[in-house]
C-alpha cells in the first residue's frame, strides 16, 4: 500500500494544474484510496522533494521525513528492488532481505502476477493531466500476466461456473481476445467434446495459440477481431476475459450487437473483469455465498485499494481506450437487449468479478 500512496502523492506534485474529467475523476478516487487528500500546493516542500527523489532514483534522505514517512519509504525500495530482482536474478538488492527465500518464490511463479502488476503501476510515474502513457509492454505482457492470473486466481471459480451451467454436455464457445488460449485449454480438458473458437487480434499472440492447440480437431484459432469475425453457427457459451477495456463506448455497443446474432437460443455471455469503486456490491456478494469471514474482509479491503490504481492505469496507458465502469457497462448490457442472470467473485481477494449474462425477448 505504502508503494502506490508514493505514486499517488507523485502524481499529485507533478500534476498541479488538472481539468475536472473522467481521467481526473479516476485519478481523485486513486488518491482518496490511498488518503492523499493534499493539494500539490498543500504538501510539504520537503516531502514533496522527498516523494521525487524516491521515485525517480529510488532513494531518498530519511532524515527529511517522520517516522511514519520513513517506513512508507523503506516499503518503496523494498518494492522497487523485489522487482528488479524479478527482472534479473544476479541483482544484488541493498535493503530487500532473506533475498533466497524471495528467489525461490518467483522460481516458482509465486508473486507472478504481483511483481508485474507492481511493475505495471509504476508507469503511472509518466501520466500528465491531458495526456496518455506511452506504455512500455507489449501485449504479450499483458497476456502472460493473465495466464499466471488465470492459474493462480481465477481458474477454479471458472471451472465451477462451468460444471454448474454445462455438465459435461457438449458446448461450442467462443473466445473473443482468447490470448494464449488458457480459457480453451480448461475447458477442453474440463470436456473433449467441447468444440472451441477463440478470436486473438495479436499475431505472435495467435500464432502461439495456434501452435499450442494444433493437434486439436475441436478448436479453431484464428488472428482477427471481433469485429471481422463471419460465422453462420452458433456459440453456448461467448468468453470476454479482460478485453473489456480494450474498446471504446460506442465499440463496445457494436461488440454486444455483434454477440447477440452470434449466441444460441439459450447461449450465455460470461465475462471476467474487475471494476473499481463497487465495494458494496462486493460485500452484498461475499455475505450471500456465506463468505465474509475477517480474513475475507481484509483481503477484499486491500484488494480494493489496489484496484483504484488498475482502473487509473486503464484509463491512462495508450494501450488501453479506457477504464471499466460497472454501472455504465451493466446499462449497456441492458440497452442492448441483455440481462444479468449472475455475479460471482472470480478469485478469492473479489478482486475481479465472473458476470453472467443472457439474451432476453429471443
């Protein structure tokens, strides 16, 4: 936490002067998370010196800041160099301790997500009022930051909604943004018969996914968007994985249009997506499956501290046209002739959410 309130306060002393906008908004809650509540104008000269100089070298004069600052300085470094050393394991970390121990967990694939996700937010260093981040990952990156997410998170609930919808009768479903193709491979290991499509926009991508599943007479990968995408059968189940942010407003109008003449009859969309600011949702969510138990509450609380700065990077990073807000897309899906048949927390931390969705007047 102390690392993300570092940016926040960063942000905040580089960016004086803001217009009040849907980024700006975004950037407010962030902050709030963190209990940044000063103004640039309102920080201490030193701590303001303090905050620049730990973020943009990595080091900072302790003897300028209280106790309470110190620690959160120290947390920084600590961050700062866990994913140096992520990067590189001949890094020799100057106050990272018990550095085997955290060698051995990225070995194996531990802190995957994490570290990257650490990694990630810090670009937010770069964003200016006006102006999106030039983001420096290619979407590879992205992707195998969802495959570890995947493995780590947010299979297991994936593979319940799967058994409790479908059996272990036959399905066709398609995959739009389907990546690496994690999603096809659980459900073709969860079925055989199942009969899979997964759209990927990016080349390498797909041409990795293709490569993967080469050998599968039941799964049919091909590199082109959603949009480009002619078929005359009908799909089960449509997944829509963390593509969400990709599209604009009005693309992802065309998106909905698009699945509907695509869905059977009685076809689902199942999307996974996290959304930033629904905490009541959240906590009606855990107390109806029974699951809100203290340990629950205090992954839920941190996880959505977290989640406020993800959504600022959503917004900001080029790579992305904007964050994802719940109550937009949920009457976006109404609009468009969709109704909301079931939530369910996709990872433990309810960090992101499984939203299942059907057709209504077919």
């Amino acid at each position: 936490m102390s690392y993300l309130k570092v940016l926040a306060l960063y942000l905040e002393i580089k960016n004086p002067n803001k217009n009040q906008n849907q980024t700006t908004e975004l950037f407010n809650e962030f902050k709030a998370a963190f209990g940044v509540r000063k103004l640039a104008n309102e920080i201490n000269p030193n701590l303001a010196q303090a905050v620049i100089n730990l973020v943009e070298n990595n080091q900072v004069d302790v003897n300028t800041l209280s106790t309470d600052n110190r620690l959160i300085a120290k947390h920084f470094i600590l961050v700062r160099e866990l994913v140096s050393l992520y990067r590189n394991a001949q890094f020799k970390p100057n106050k990272l301790k018990q550095v085997a121990r955290w060698k051995s967990m990225i070995a194996r694939d531990q802190l995957d997500y994490e570290i990257r996700l650490a990694e990630t937010l810090f670009e937010l260093r770069h964003w200016r009022a006006g102006h999106k981040i030039k983001s420096p990952f290619s979407e590879s990156y992205y992707s195998e930051s969802g495959r570890n997410a995947f493995k780590n998170f947010t299979k297991p609930k994936f593979m319940q909604i799967l058994s409790e919808t479908f059996a272990q009768q036959p399905i066709h479903v398609l995959d739009v943004g389907c990546g690496y193709g994690n999603y096809i491979d659980a459900v073709t290991k969860w079925n055989p018969n199942a009969k899979m499509m997964g759209l990927e926009i990016q080349s390498d991508l797909a041409e990795t996914a293709q490569a993967r599943f080469a050998s599968s007479e039941n799964v049919d990968l091909q590199n082109t968007s959603i949009f480009d995408f002619e078929t005359d059968e009908k799909f089960d189940l449509v997944l829509f994985n963390y593509v969400l942010f990709y599209f604009s407003n009005e693309q992802k109008q065309a998106l909905l249009e698009k699945i509907k003449t695509l869905l059977a009859p009685n076809g689902k969309l199942l999307i996974c997506q996290y959304y930033a600011g629904i905490e009541p949702l959240k906590v009606e969510l855990a107390k109806a499956q029974n699951d809100y138990s203290l340990t629950r509450q205090i992954e839920m609380f941190y996880g959505n501290k977290v989640l406020y700065a993800n959504a600022f990077w959503n917004q900001t990073a080029d790579t992305f046209s904007e964050a994802e807000n719940w109550e937009r897309f949920e009457t976006m899906l109404n609009s468009n002739g969709f109704q909301i048949s079931n939530i369910t927390n996709a990872d433990r931390f309810y960090y992101s959410l499984f939203v299942e969705a059907i057709r209504i007047n077919v």
